[in-house]
C-alpha cells in the first residue's frame, strides 16, 4: 500500500513515462533471485545478522586469560627531611665517653702527650657536633619509563561469562529468524506486486475484447436501423454501452500502469517488468492442514525468533543471578624495567584475587525480579504469536481452497458465458434479441472473466500466505512446476 500511495502522488508524466518505458521480461523464479539481490530490507537484516554473528566471536573468548602492556613515562620529584638532633646528642655523649677513657689506659711517658691530645679533642668536638644541622633535607627529580606487563585470568565470574556467550548466540538465533521471516515477507509482496500486474492486464484485456465487441455490435445496431429492423433508440443504447466499454478500458489502463510501476519500483528496475508467469491456478489441494500446522511448529522464522527471545531472557535472568555471587581470578605482574623502577614497584607479582560486592547501588533482587519478568513477557508473546499462527494456517488454507473451488466453477460457467453471447449476438444480427439483452450477455461473460481472473489472484495470494505462516515461503514456485496447474489466458 505504501508503495502505491507514493506512486499515485507522482506527476501523471512521470508515471506514464515509467509504465511504458520497456523493461525486462521475468517469470517469477527470476522476479525472485532480482528481488533477493535488490531489496534493501533484505540486505539491512544480512547486515544485522553479519553483526550479531561478529558479536558472538567478539565474546567467545572471555575465559581466556587478558594480557595488557602499560608504558608510562614519568618525572617525579622525591623530598626526604631527616632529623639530626638525636645524632648529635648520641655522638657528644659517645665522644665524652671515649675521651674520659683514654687517660686511664695509657702507660707511662705516652699519658702526657695523651692528655694533651684529649684535651684538644674536647675543647674541638663540642664544636663538630654543634655544626651539624638539626635536620637534613634531601631532594631529588628523576625521568622514569615504566613497561609492565600484566595477566589477569578469570577462574570464576558467577555465571556471568557464559550467560554473556549464551545471550549473544541467542540474539544471533534471533537475527537469523529475523532475516528468514524478511525474506518470507518480501515474497509474500512479490505474489502481490507480480500476480496484481498479471491481473491488471487481465482485465485489460476483457475491457478491449468488451470495447471491440461493443464497436463490432454498434456498427450492426446501425446497419439494422439503416434496414429499418430496430429503431433508433436501440443503436443509442448500443452506443453509450460501447462508451462504457471505453471508460473502463481506461480505468482499467490506467490501473495497469500503477501495477508496473509498483512492480518496477519493487524489483529496482528503471522500466515495467514483462511478466513471463500467469495466474495460476492447482486444480488439486495443497495437503493436509496438519502438514502446514506441523510445518509451523518446525520452521516457523517468527516462531524461531521468538523462541530465541525466550532463551535470551533467560540468559538476563542468569546474568541478574551472577551480581549476587562473587568473583574470583588471578592477576600477575611483570616489571619489564627494573633499574628504573620507582621504590615502591615491586619486580613483579603474582596472586588471585576474590571481588565481592557487598553494597550496590542498583536494587540486585529488584534487577531479578525485572528479569524474570521479562522471561514471563517473552514466554507469553511467543505463546501468542503460535495461537496466532496456526489461526493464520488455518483460515489460509480454508480461503485457499475457497478460490480453487471457485476458479473451478468459473471455468465452466466461462464456457456457458462464451456460448450466451454468441446466440445473443446471432439473433441481434438477425434482429431477434434487443440490444439490451445482447449487453447483459456480454457483461455477464466480462464479469465472469474477471471473476475467474479474480479467483486466480486470490489463490495465488492466499497461497502465498499459507506458506508465509507456515514457513514454507520458499516453496511457492513447487506450485508453479506442479503438474495440476492451469494457468489463466
């Protein structure tokens, strides 16, 4: 519908421009491969898909250990204060204490020159020790590169590693089903772009073979009146019947240029697609209900996505759980410039470490409880959506056979229709039948034409949707080889 919409707001130049313009013949199989290569959803969820499996690479590894290099450049600048005063009183009381002992264990003639060297020390010492400073202050700057390699190894996260790795292959699952249930959709749009333009041309041609008809008739009408076999008012009839005929040719006209178009804008072609495959028709049924309910269950791409939401809310369950548990890892470190090491660097280290939170600000029974919450929804919304499904499969397949019965039904009412208008278009050239009964017969073979082409559209439409929800969409063209089928002229 959108695309249609946005058609009818372009000029009436433009589009007469692009529904004649020629453009490539493709049956359906090949309307298919175009439209797989070309369509941007289709390559926006490939592109989704490439990311989601990117993502499972990117974390399959989060158990291995984590090796780091770290380089730091520095100048620092250390200061030191040291107190002397306790140095000075410790080496006066040390000095006295030596020089008050040397008098006594010196012999003889030497205690003389002794006591004159004691003396000398002690008038001198006290003068050493008061020049010292009281304190000391050392300063010193340093340049200092620093590499150090360090390894840490995670010996148990709670849980947290593998429900990361399990998520991430869920949403992969996701992406994949998503990308399928894509691909489906736009098959499901192709039935409708294609098979609409078969029908549009269709009914094209019944409005020409009506309008040819209708001149064909008028020009009889005027040759009888000319003869005097039916009065004027009878050819009058015939003309505005054959006017009719004319505005509907080019209403119906004008409806097959907005088929093309949306059918050319869908495949990304610059001109209108040539259709090489009719409407069709099984004239057999397509299987058993339960062969397309059993197909749901198995292969269903938005029952699969949904069933990779439910496994992903699982994993954000188990993800809650692993806050409350602690972690443990081990950690080892490598000085790889030890001359240069700042003092308090040690050469290397290893060790484990355990991390517990005791406090966190975010509610952790709070974040469960939402967890398990969301598993509920995900659960509830893929219980929903396989109801919905098999109610889709069924009122598919009832509406599908609905339409093959009935373009079966038509076929033989086409044949009666054909046979009526010929008698009736015998007996008003021989002036038997009213003009008015000559055009009731011919718009009840137009109506049943469109019926039958109708019916056709229908089915293959219907068709279409019962293999969408069954997931079955890629086998739409085994119909199209099937041996019962009957295509529409």
């Amino acid at each position: 519908m959108l695309l249609i919409s946005c058609w009818l707001t372009a000029p009436l130049a433009a589009r007469q421009e692009l529904a004649e313009r020629p453009g490539p013949a493709l049956s359906f199989d090949q309307a298919t491969e175009v439209l797989l290569q070309r369509s941007d959803s289709v390559r926006g969820d490939a592109m989704g898909l490439q990311a989601a499996r990117d993502q499972v690479r990117a974390v399959r590894g989060l158990m291995l250990p984590s090796v780091s290099l770290d380089v730091l450049a520095l100048r620092y600048q250390k200061t030191y204060d040291v107190s002397l005063h306790d140095l000075q009183q410790t080496g006066g009381s040390v000095a006295d204490q030596l020089l008050g002992g040397l008098p006594g264990v010196t012999p003889g003639a030497a205690s003389s020159a002794v006591d004159s060297v004691t003396s000398a020390l002690q008038q001198a010492l006290p003068g050493v020790f008061g020049a010292l400073p009281r304190h000391v202050k050392l300063q010193f700057q340093q340049n200092l590169v620093s590499p150090n390699l360090t390894v840490v190894q995670p010996i148990y996260m709670g849980g947290a590693i593998r429900s990361t790795q399990a998520a991430a292959e869920a949403a992969a699952a996701a992406a994949s089903a998503h990308g399928e249930a894509g691909v489906e959709q736009q098959r499901l749009l192709l039935v409708q772009a294609y098979f609409g333009q078969a029908l549009a041309e269709q009914a094209v041609n019944v409005a020409q073979q009506d309008l040819d008809g209708y001149e064909h008739h008028l020009s009889d009408a005027r040759k009888l009146e000319q003869q005097g076999v039916i009065s004027h008012l009878r050819t009058m009839e015939m003309t505005v019947a054959r006017d009719a005929a004319a505005r509907q040719l080019l209403r119906a006209q004008g409806e097959l240029k907005t088929s093309r178009d949306v059918l050319a804008v869908l495949l990304h072609q610059p001109g209108a697609v040539q259709l090489r495959t009719a409407l069709f028709v099984n004239r057999l049924g397509p299987g058993s209900t339960q062969s397309f309910l059993d197909a749901t269950e198995q292969g269903q791409p938005r029952l699969q996505e949904a069933d990779a939401g439910v496994d992903l809310a699982r994993q954000g369950i188990r993800m809650a759980r692993a806050a409350f548990l602690p972690k443990l890892y081990a950690f080892g470190s490598y000085n790889m410039n030890r001359d240069h090491a700042l003092p308090t660097q040690p050469d290397w280290v290893v060790g484990l470490g355990l991390h517990y939170t005791l406090n966190s600000p975010v509610d952790r029974r709070a974040s469960l409880s939402v967890a398990r919450a969301r598993e509920g929804q995900a659960e509830a919304r893929r219980d929903q959506l396989r109801q919905d499904l098999r109610t889709s499969v069924l009122r598919a397949y009832d509406m599908l056979d609905t339409a093959r019965l009935e373009y079966l039904s038509l076929s033989s009412s086409q044949a009666a229709a054909d046979e009526n208008l010929r008698v009736h278009a015998v007996a008003f050239r021989e002036g038997e039948d009213t003009a008015a009964e000559l055009i009731e017969a011919r718009n009840r073979r137009s109506q049943v034409q469109l019926q039958r082409a109708a019916a056709a559209y229908q089915y293959d439409l219907t068709l279409a949707g019962l293999l969408l929800a069954s997931g079955q969409g890629e086998h739409f063209d085994d119909y199209l080889r099937r041996a019962d089928r009957e295509n529409v002229q």
